[in-house]
C-alpha cells in the first residue's frame, strides 16, 4: 500500500502562519510490503518525516526519499524488494542527470535481516533501518545527507514509540475511519518456519496507558474502528496503575474491556493471535463486549500433529478444537480465520489430509494459505525431507480450493439476514460506498445509504467474489 499525500497544514507551520507549503518541501514516498504492522510503521514513519518537514507524495518521480518498508516472512516477498530496487536505481540515476536528489531507504524485516548485505547488493541504496529504529530516521537521514551510508540495525534500548510523534488529528481523519494500532510487537514462540522471532525480536508490550492515549487520539479524530496489532497480539501483557496507587497486571482481554470504554469507539478487532495464548479472560471479553467483533484470526498453519510437534507450535489439533468449542460457546456467531503452511519438511500425503479434514471440522470463514518457503537462519530449513515444489503446488491448489469454497459459503449463509456496517468509504464505482461487516468482508450499498463513519443496518442481497452486495434494511 502506497501512502497519501500530506496536507499542507500538517508540516510544521508557525502558529498564526497561513499553512502554505514551502516551494522547498521535501517529499517521501513509501510502497509498504507485507502485514498490517507494516502498514502502521510506515504512516508513523510518515509522522516522524512529516516533522523534518517531508511530505508524503504517492508519485515516486517527484520523491526526494523514497523508503521500502519491507517483509521478510516468504522468499518470494524479499525477492521482490531487491528487484524494485533496480527500478528504482534507474529511477535515482535519471533524477541526478536532472541534478536533483533521491536517497533510497529500506526498512522493515529485510533491512533487518539483511542488513549491509542490501548496500552491497543494491549500491544504490542510501540506508537501511530496522523496525525498532525508526524513531531515529530524522538523525540517520542527517548523516546520510552529510554523505553517510547507514546501517541501523540495533534492537534499541530505548522506547520507539515515546519518540515517535503522534499523527495530526487532520492526518488521522485524512486516513480515515478504522485504524491500526500496535500493542506488542515481537514473538517468543520460535516457530521453526518463521523468522519474526529474528527481525522483529522477543516479545515486547507497550504500557497501558500508551495504547489508552493513542485510543483516544484516534477516537477523538472520529475513528470508529481499531485494530490492535501484534506478531503475537495475544500475549500482550501490560502494566497498570490502580486507583489506590498500585499496578496491576493486565492482559489483552482486559486491556479491550477498558478501550471499550472509550467514546466512539465502536469496534474493536485485533490480530494475529496464537492458539496458546487464548485465556480466559480474552474468551470472556468474547462474550460480553457487543464492540469487540465477531472475527478471529487464529491461524493452526497444520492439522497434523506431527508436523505440528515439527513446527514447534506447542499445540495439537485436539487442543485447536477443543479452544474453537469454547470460544464458540461465549460467542457463537464468530467467524474464524487461520493460516495455513503446506508442505513443510516432511509432511506426507498422511499430514496433509489431516489439515485438510481439520479445515472440514472448523469451516473457515476465510484463510491464508502458503507453500512452505524455507528462511535463513531458521530451524526448518535445516530440517531433512524437504518437499518437491510440485507437490505443495498440488497440496497448496487442493487446500485453497476448500478454503475459497468455505469462504463463499460463508457468504452466502448471510444472504437475506440484516447486519451491522460501518460506512468506510467511497466506491469504486459511482453511486457506490463500501462498508465494512462485523466479519471484515467489504459491503457494497447506495452512497446514500449513510455518510463515511456512520454504523447502519443493511440487508444482504448477493455476494460478490470476497464482497457483500446490500440495501438499507
Ligand atoms: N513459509 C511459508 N509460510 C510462512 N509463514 C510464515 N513463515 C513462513 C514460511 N517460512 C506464514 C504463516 C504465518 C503467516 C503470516 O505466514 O502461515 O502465520
Ligand atoms: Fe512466527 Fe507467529 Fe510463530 Fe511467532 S507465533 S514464531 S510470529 S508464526
């Protein structure tokens, strides 16, 4: 997702000083890879420039910065920055011909991961800066203007997000009704798969009363929606102060007790979760928080428990199940979602018909599904009995083909029912504005259906491929 352009009244202009944007402006532009933190790191790193007095610009041609914030997680997504960045190379040698300026950036998990190794690939580069640095670009492109190529790649001590800025409230509104927000970041669970554990570090919680306080910024700039994010959103663990003077441990379960709390705030989702971490208390905030929606991310990746036991993920499918049962009972109209890995070393025909018939028994309302990619540095490349290409090409098509069908069958359970829909924004086609459902499927009604922000009751009239299609009830 590429960022939008700032307005001129969010760079730093004097007060009392009409808001015009100096001629010399400096403009960044951003193309985000990957998950939704991502997409929550690069507008804070659009808060952070916007305060060195860059604006966004969605046209790469006229950027004087531009920044890939990257991800890691499948080959194929680091693939896929190293050849942007010979476009871009092109891109910056056209722009010096012109004497003018671009420095190129990269951030996110391969910057971490990869580190110097992207400046000798890519000379063109200018720096590269980890996720827990960002707080630190202004200073970093300070030295990279002196002439400096910079690699900052620490996992630094102190806390980015009491560094970073807060967004403008015109920022905010400009981005729209539903927001992203990160609570946790980093995982301790070392699937062998994956690499967050590497790039993004062991799990840590921002406080309460951050996460409280950018609610309500959010909130008071009339987001309805917020997404509370994490590697491993359900771990998050926070510390609070008591009315009598002492702190108290929280988990998220209560932690959206409180933001339920808070006026305007209408819904509440979060992701990705680990079956493992699913307490009591989250289950209970399930069932009785009418704000907290009906939709829950939690991926299994394999209904074998061999594979399971292989992967590291301290679970069985019997203990999956066993969790779905509960968290249907406190809310029995919750939709889940999962991810799923095939094809991981060693997976026979045998484990992988034992994800099949665990996706039968669950019955996904939606899912993502991937073919095993084997990651540097994780115990599962190393692993014996690597399986041949074709074979997950097959195992991945079966898969899909009875996740899509889940899917639309999902859909079309709700044809005819009468749902709540928060207006999001214009269409794309005329006459059109797209909401958004409980279950996070887009929802096609009449602009005049209600105006963006506005929570209305539509019937369902048809299904689209992954939309709803509705009439104001
Ligand atoms: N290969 C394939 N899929 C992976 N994922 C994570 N690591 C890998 C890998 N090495 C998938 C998992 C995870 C999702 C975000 O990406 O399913 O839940
Ligand atoms: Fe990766 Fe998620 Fe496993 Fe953590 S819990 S190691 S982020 S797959």
């Amino acid at each position: 997702m590429d960022l939008n352009t700032i307005e001129s009244d969010d760079i730093g202009t004097a007060a009392g000083q009409p808001a015009v944007l100096s001629p010399a402006a400096k403009k960044v532009f951003i193309k985000t890879y990957g998950c939704q933190m991502n997409v929550y790191d690069s507008q804070r790193m659009t808060d952070a420039l916007a305060a060195d007095g860059y604006a966004a610009t969605d046209a790469i041609g006229e950027a004087d910065l531009v920044l890939l914030n990257t991800c890691h997680i499948r080959e194929k997504a680091a693939e896929k920055v190293y050849s942007e960045l010979g476009r871009i190379r092109d891109m910056k040698a056209e722009r010096a011909l012109a004497g003018r300026e671009m420095l190129v950036g990269v951030a996110g998990c391969v910057a971490q991961a990869e580190g110097a190794e992207i400046i000798r690939r890519s000379p063109a580069v200018d720096l590269v800066i980890g996720p827990q640095t960002y707080h630190r670009l202004p200073d970093v492109l300070a030295r990279v203007r002196g002439g400096e190529k910079i690699v900052e790649t620490d996992y630094a001590i102190e806390d980015k997000f009491e560094h970073l800025p807060q967004p403008k409230r015109a920022e905010v509104i400009k981005r729209g009704v539903t927001a992203f927000l990160t609570v946790q970041e980093g995982c301790d669970k070392f699937c062998t798969f994956c690499v967050v554990p590497y790039t993004r570090g062991s799990e840590v919680s921002r406080p309460v009363a951050q996460i409280v306080a950018e609610a309500e910024r959010l909130a008071e700039a009339g987001v309805r929606e917020v997404t509370l994010l994490g590697q491993n959103v359900n771990a998050w663990h926070g510390r609070s102060e008591t009315k009598g003077g002492r702190t108290e441990e929280w988990g998220l379960g209560r932690l959206l007790f409180r933001l339920a709390e808070i006026p305007g705030l209408a819904r509440l989702r979060y992701t990705t979760s680990h079956p493992r971490d699913m307490d009591d208390e989250l289950i209970a905030a399930h069932r009785d928080l009418p704000a907290l929606m009906p939709y829950l991310h939690l991926p299994v990746q394999s209904g074998s428990d061999r594979i399971l036991k292989a992967m590291n993920r301290r679970h069985t499918a019997k203990d999956y199940l066993a969790l779905l049962d509960r968290i249907r009972t406190a809310r029995p109209d919750i939709a889940l979602s999962g991810d799923f890995i095939v094809g991981f070393p060693g997976e026979t025909e045998a484990d992988f018909e034992a994800t099949m018939d665990l996706v039968r028994q669950v019955n996904y309302a939606s899912a993502f599904s991937f073919k095993y990619s084997p990651r540097p540095g994780t115990p599962g490349a190393e692993m014996p009995d690597h399986v041949p290409e074709t074979v997950k090409d097959g195992r991945l098509q079966r898969l899909q083909a009875l996740l899509v069908k889940q899917q639309q069958d999902f859909g079309l359970s709700l044809v005819g029912s009468t749902i709540d829909t928060l207006i999001e924004k214009p269409g794309r086609q005329a006459g059109q504005k797209v909401g958004r459902s409980p279950w996070l499927q887009p929802v096609i009604v009449d602009e005049k259906a209600g105006e963006i922000g506005d929570i209305i009751q539509v019937r369902i009239t048809k299904t689209g491929y992954n939309s709803l299609f509705a009439e104001l009830a």
